[in-house]
C-alpha cells in the first residue's frame, strides 16, 4: 500500500483527478475485491468535505447489498428500482438529489442526510453495484461532483476482482453464481 495525500484546498477538479491518481497508487498490488472497496471508500470519505456516508452497494441478484463504507450504519438490502441507489443501478446513470425530500420514495437511512450522489457501477456493460454519498446538507453535490465521481468509479472498475464478489442465491449459501 502506498501512503495517500491529498490537498483538500484544490479546485474540486482537481480534487477529482487526484483521488483517481491515488485510488490506483492505493490499490497497487492488492488482489482482494472486499479490501480495495473498502480502500477506495475511506480514500473518498476522508478527502471530501461535508459528507456523512459513503460506501458501495453491490448487486446481488435483483437488489443492492450493503458493501464497504463509511458512516453510520445503512440499509443492507435495496430492491433495483427503489430509492436513490435502487434507481441509479436501474437506470445505469448517476443520479443527482440535491434535496432528497424532494426524491419519491427516498430511503432514509440516515436522517441527517439532505443531499445524494448515486453513480453506477459497471464492468463490460454489466452492472456490479453503485457507489453512494450522503451529505448533511441540501445541494452539496453539483455537476463537478459527478464528473468528478464518475471518474473515480472508472478508475475504480479495472482495480476491483469484480469475480470475487459472489452473488447470494435466494435461500442459499453464498457460494452461488458469480456477478
């Protein structure tokens, strides 16, 4: 593991390129899927300000399971469709709530937060989960943010042994089929 610094005073572009540079100095060399989720949401948590969650839900069959994060604790299931997140990973786009009260059907884990950033996770076209932050207050993320996200999940994408993430089968053990 190589030590990440950032400089939190940049432009938030800059912000962006950097955490995408350091995600791949941070990740080097390790081949656990769980631990370089787990890496890449601390790197996110403690280099953007105003921000109560962030983490990873990943796609287990129809919906999203809790995965690594930072924050209170979360919802641990979410069907596809519902929500934030649950829309995000239907539609395979980012999803920008700037009041989330203003989102039918919101899913309020955490009711300090005012603000959503949802941005799809995806690998060759296949769905693996979403990355989601929360933030304490309205408007927090604008279209800087998501550029900015977006990046960081791409950069993301090759990093991650998406394979090592076995998908739960209903009733069974965890064992199933691979995502």
């Amino acid at each position: 593991m190589h030590p990440v610094t950032l400089d939190r005073s940049v432009p938030r572009d800059q912000l962006y390129l950097d955490l995408a540079r350091s995600l791949e100095a941070l990740l080097e060399g390790e081949s656990d899927a769980l631990a370089n989720l787990a890496n890449a949401s601390g790197l996110l948590a403690g280099a953007l300000d105003r921000i109560n969650w962030c983490g990873f839900y990943l796609l287990r069959g129809e919906e999203l399971v809790l995965g690594p994060f930072q924050g209170k604790p979360a919802c641990v299931r979410i069907p596809l469709g519902e929500g934030v997140c649950g829309t995000a990973a239907a539609r395979r786009e980012t999803i920008l709530v700037s009041d989330v009260d203003s989102f039918p059907g919101h899913i309020a884990c955490d009711p300090a937060s005012r603000s959503e950033i949802v941005v799809p996770i995806l690998e060759g076209g296949e769905l693996r989960g979403v990355l989601d932050i929360d933030a304490p207050e309205k408007n927090r993320f604008d279209e800087k943010d998501r550029a900015g996200l977006e990046r960081f999940v791409q950069s993301l994408v090759p990093l991650v042994k998406w394979a090592q993430l076995r998908t739960q089968v209903e009733g069974g053990p965890t064992t199933g089929s691979l995502r």
